[in-house]
C-alpha cells in the first residue's frame, strides 16, 4: 500500500503525463500518439558489410550518421541501444520528469565519502539519454558554445585542427539562429539543421534576475560570441517551442536513404579488432536477442558517450594493461581509457521566495489556455525548458586566469522541487525524501525561484572503470567531486555572488529571499556561515550531465591521450572515437552545441581521409 506521501508524489507525475496526453489527443488528433516515425528502415534483409557501422544515435551519432550517409556509394550502419522519444520529451517544460525515465540509462556514480550526501544511496545521479537523439533527448536545451579560449587551449595542447578559428565554421555549419547576430564579426549560422533560439516565454521573474545583474555591471551578451562575462536569456535547442534533438535535427530529413540503416535496441557488445593487425573489421551487437556481427569496409566510430564509449573500447581489448587483465580481458592495446573524466560542478539547491503571486512556475498552474499556446503558436509557459530561463557568466576572485574567461555559470530556474510537489525535479536529482519534506515541502504553492550554481573549470577529477567483462553491466563512475579543495571555495564564491544578486534593489522589491531551513545533513552548522555552504555543497552539489575525457583527445607526446587530434583510437587503425568523451578539458559551456561542432568536424576528417572531401567542397 502507497501511504500518504507516496499517493501525492504519484498522483502529481500521473497528473503532468496525463495533461498531457489528453490535450495532444484533444489539439492534434489521433496522429499525436503516432510512435513510428520512419527511423526504423530495416529489415530481414540487414547486410553483413557496411563502409562504416557507427555505435550510438546520439548527440554525435545521429550528425556522422546524416553526414556520412551523403556519399551515395557508402552504405552506413547506425546502431542505437534505446529506442525513440516520447511525446512528453518534446515539451520543454517537462525536462526534469525525463530523469526518471526509460529516456534515461539512469547511471549512477559509486559510493564515495566526502559528497553526495544529501543523495539517495550517496550515489549522485549520472543522467546519460537512451534512444535516436541520445542526450539531447533528455537535456534541458541550453545552447552554450563555450569560449574562444578553451578550443585554442587545445590547440596549444597539442591537438592541431582544434583552434577556435579553425571549429567556429563548423559551429556555424551545425546551427540555425533565429535571432540578429549582434557581433563584431559574424560568429552565429543561420543554415544549419539544429534550431537555436530564445525561449519565446519570459517569467517576470527572469526580467529580475537580469536586471539584478544589469545593476552589478554586467551587460547582456551573446555568451555564444564575442564575449561571455554578463548575462543573457536563455539561448535553446527549440523550433517553434519545442525540443530540438539531435535525431529531429539530423535524422528526420534522412532516414529513408537507402544506403542508411538504422537499428534501434540494439546493443553493441564489442568492437572486433584483429590481434596480429591491430585492425578494427566490425562490431557484435545484441538485437533482438539474437548476436549479430556488422563488418566495416571502412572505419567503425564509436560514439556512445563519455561512460560507454570507453567500456567498450576496454570490453575490446583496448584499454589500461593492468585492469582489463583483472578482468580476464585479452590486451591488445595498452591506453590510458577511462583514467580521466572531467566534469561541470553544479548546485542546484539555492532557492528564494518572492512576495509576487503566480509568477514562478508550478504544475498546479497548468491548463488548457497553457497548452493551447503551446500547441497553437509554440509559446506559453510550456516553451521553457524545465524553468531554466537565463545564464549569468562571472569571472570570481578566486580566478587566477589572467585570460577575460568566466569561471562561474549562475543559472536562473524560475521554480524550485516545490514546484512541481516533489515529482519531477526532486527524482530527478535524487534527492531525499527528509530534504524535500524539511526545505521545500512547506513552500508548495508559493512563488519562487532557484539560482544554480555551476564551476566551468574544476579542479577535481574521476574516473571510469569496468565492474567485469560483461558488456551489459554498467561501467563504474567514479566522479571524485569535491576531490581538490579549490573546487569547494570557488563554489563558495559562486554562492555569495548569488546573494549579491538578491541584495539588489530590483530584487528587494520583489522581496526576494533565500529560504534558510538548514538541510537536515548540515543542521550542526549554522545557515549562511562558510561551514554551512561546504556543508550544503557535500550533501548536493552534483554533475551537470557534462562528463568528458574519457576517450580524451591528444597528441602522441600526451601520456593521458586516448585518440588524435584526427580522433583515430591509437594503436588500432579503421578505429574512432566521436563524442564528448574525446574532449581534452573542460569547455567555459555546455556540452551539447560543442558536441555538435565535433562531430561536424569529424564527418569532415572521415571524408577527407576517404578521399571524398575535396568532391563535395564540405566546408562551405
């Protein structure tokens, strides 16, 4: 039996799906339930030999899969684990209820002490998209590049090709403004498949938050252009209000080519290498329940992710000597995978009341005008995606980059957990039950709003390992958080500059104010004190979906490199790694547009090594 607080947790996410069920039937028809949207063009018939088998539909994936499959005489194979999106994942409101999902693979990061305390199990959520689209299925949408300096950073690491000057057209090639592009120079794309624009629904509250910043000197900027530092409204993956994925983007136009297969729950349990040549020839996959083996012409390409990637490529043979040899795994190349994993620090627990009434977002505020706008204009509440509404860039003084750079990312969500009672966000994040009931539960109804916190750059490293030689268990994450203690003070500083936005005068006329319930895991400390904030960032602090370097990217003089500058696996030949994982350090972003532009660029390098690059004038 469900006892009271179960029964309302259930009845609030029941509430949200089947509001949104009906009024699909009820603005759209029966076609809004139409699940088979054309992806799945196999058959009985499925070749034993492709040019290229590509591992994984998601961010990267689903871009080699369009691009590749432009050559007409290539045959290319696509093979994706989970299956498609829903109907409820093209609304960006819901975004957080899409944590707990099958949309999710719904890893989690080991045990460790020192962090994670306010989490289920101590084990922080470790959000990865399952299905054609991957990550982008399930993110909420944020459109940020990153800084010109981060790509010449790689550049200088080594990596040639990787400049801020030689990616930016591929950025441009990816992306679809909707919007003037107000640089110097032009920096945005207007012809590309990935729709970008500002969410075209403004709380009055967001209006607070950037004149709050307005009024601490920070001007509004296109953090995607000349400059990062001030604030801006939200820049998103939307068309039209809703959710713009990777498949919609790239796969939609094009799966009915007749030399693109794409193969849906299908696993990919290995990639087949040749001992003596070091060659990769293909890939086993499970479909079906059956074991099928996809040979390559050409090149197989993972692009499964910063944690499968990895386990894939040490499933194969290819990875540190000593720990696939524990895992009775045959070495063929000894390669530091999966030793370092960069990640995006993030706290998500600051939230403040106003005295305005109706102006936040909250599930219990939905209705048919709501969703008319959405369905009928693409506007309206249900356009922003999880209540995230705009980004503020700082650079704080615990920086030590002399480069014009922010180090912190403030994100403003013009809700809370309270929000939506505790269903989506709090499961979401994992967060338990003790603190929802002490800190937000007595707030459900009222207005109010959360300011993130996000480090671009930490410190702190992790790392990913296999648990055996079983391709479907999941690898081991082991995030390492909070490891370097810069990471804590300069999310400290994150945290007062916070509450140097709520001390305006735009936002003590809305009597804006933190609610300052101590979390049941710092109750020993009190509120506001530097004690207290580390306390509150051990107990929730977490990742924000951006793993990378786990198949990092460098030149052969990098002892911790696992592919080229030309994203080819070394040691193996006919072998690359496309995804975030590849990423040498962390971006003054998020991971998504960046992604994009990889592989982009990637379809570029296979092209250009096949001899077809120069036929197509691929950069115009």
């Amino acid at each position: 039996m469900l006892n009271t607080r179960e029964a309302r947790r259930c009845w609030q996410t029941r509430k949200v799906v089947v509001f949104w069920l009906v009024l699909t039937v009820v603005l759209n028809g029966k076609n809004g339930f139409c699940w088979d949207n054309g992806f799945e063009n196999y058959d009985s018939r499925l070749l034993k030999t492709y040019d290229f088998v590509i591992v994984g539909g998601g961010n990267a994936g689903a871009v080699l899969a369009s691009r590749l499959s432009e050559i007409p005489q290539w045959n290319i194979l696509l093979i994706e684990a989970g299956g498609r999106d829903n109907l409820l994942s093209d609304v960006p409101l819901f975004a957080a209820y899409l944590q707990s999902t099958a949309l999710n693979w719904n890893f989690r990061a080991e045990k460790q002490n020192g962090y994670c305390e306010g989490i289920e199990h101590f084990r922080c959520a470790m959000p990865k998209g399952k299905g054609l689209g991957g990550s982008t299925i399930i993110n909420y949408m944020i459109y940020n590049r990153g800084n010109s300096a981060d790509f010449d950073g790689w550049e200088a690491a080594g990596n040639e090709g990787w400049s801020y000057r030689e990616v930016l057209p591929y950025f441009k090639k990816s992306e679809h403004v909707t919007f003037k592009d107000t640089n110097q120079t032009p920096k945005r794309g207007k012809k590309g498949p990935v729709n970008v624009e500002y969410v075209p629904y403004r709380s009055s509250l967001v209006h607070a938050f950037v004149e709050a910043n307005k009024q601490l000197g920070r001007n509004i900027v296109d953090y995607n252009g000349d400059s990062q530092i001030g604030v801006d409204y939200l820049q998103a993956t939307i068309r039209r209000g809703r959710r713009v994925t990777s498949a919609s983007a790239y796969l939609n136009s094009v799966s009915t080519r007749p030399n693109l297969t794409i193969l849906t729950n299908a696993r990919a349990t290995r990639v087949i290498i040749n001992p003596d040549t070091k060659t990769a020839s293909g890939v086993e996959y499970l479909w079906q329940k059956r074991k099928y083996t996809a040979r390559v012409r050409k090149e197989v390409i993972l692009s499964a992710g910063s944690f499968q990637s990895p386990q894939l490529l040490m499933l194969s043979g290819i990875g540190p000597k000593q720990h696939l040899e524990e895992h009775g795994i045959r070495v063929l190349v000894d390669l530091p995978v999966g030793k370092t994993m960069h990640d995006h620090l993030a706290l998500l627990s600051l939230t403040f009341l106003t005295n305005t009434t109706k102006q936040s977002f909250d599930t219990d505020r939905l209705g048919i005008p709501e969703a008319t706008d959405y369905f009928k204009f693409g506007k309206g509440v249900l356009t922003v995606p999880g209540a995230l509404e705009a980004l503020a860039f700082i650079k704080s003084n615990v920086s030590n980059d002399v480069r014009d750079v922010p180090d912190v990312e403030l994100l403003f969500i013009g809700g809370s957990p309270a929000s939506d009672h505790g269903t989506g966000a709090l499961r979401g994040n994992a967060w338990k039950q003790e603190i929802y009931d002490t800190v937000y539960k007595p707030h459900e109804g009222k207005d109010q709003f959360t300011i993130a916190v996000m480090l671009f750059h930490p410190k702190s490293k992790g790392y990913i390992r296999l648990k055996d030689g079983n391709p479907l268990h999941w690898p081991l994450i082991y995030s390492n958080l909070l490891d370097d203690r810069e990471d804590i003070k300069t999310m400290i500083e994150g945290i007062k500059e916070t509450l140097r936005i709520i001390d305006t005068p735009v936002m003590k006329a809305i009597g804006a104010r933190i609610i300052d319930t101590p979390l049941p895991t710092c109750a020993m400390h009190r509120f506001g004190t530097d004690d207290y904030w580390e306390c509150l960032i051990r107990s929730l602090a977490t990742t924000l979906h951006h793993q990378i370097s786990t198949c990092r990217m460098g030149p052969p003089s990098d002892p911790e490199a696992v592919v080229s500058p030309k994203l080819r696996v070394y040691g193996v030949k006919r072998l690359r790694v496309v995804d975030a994982s590849i990423m040498p350090s962390t971006i003054t972003g998020h991971t998504q547009a960046a992604v994009y532009m990889i592989a982009e660029k990637a379809s570029d390098i296979i092209k250009d090594r096949w001899n077809w690059g120069q036929k197509l004038n691929l950069q115009d």
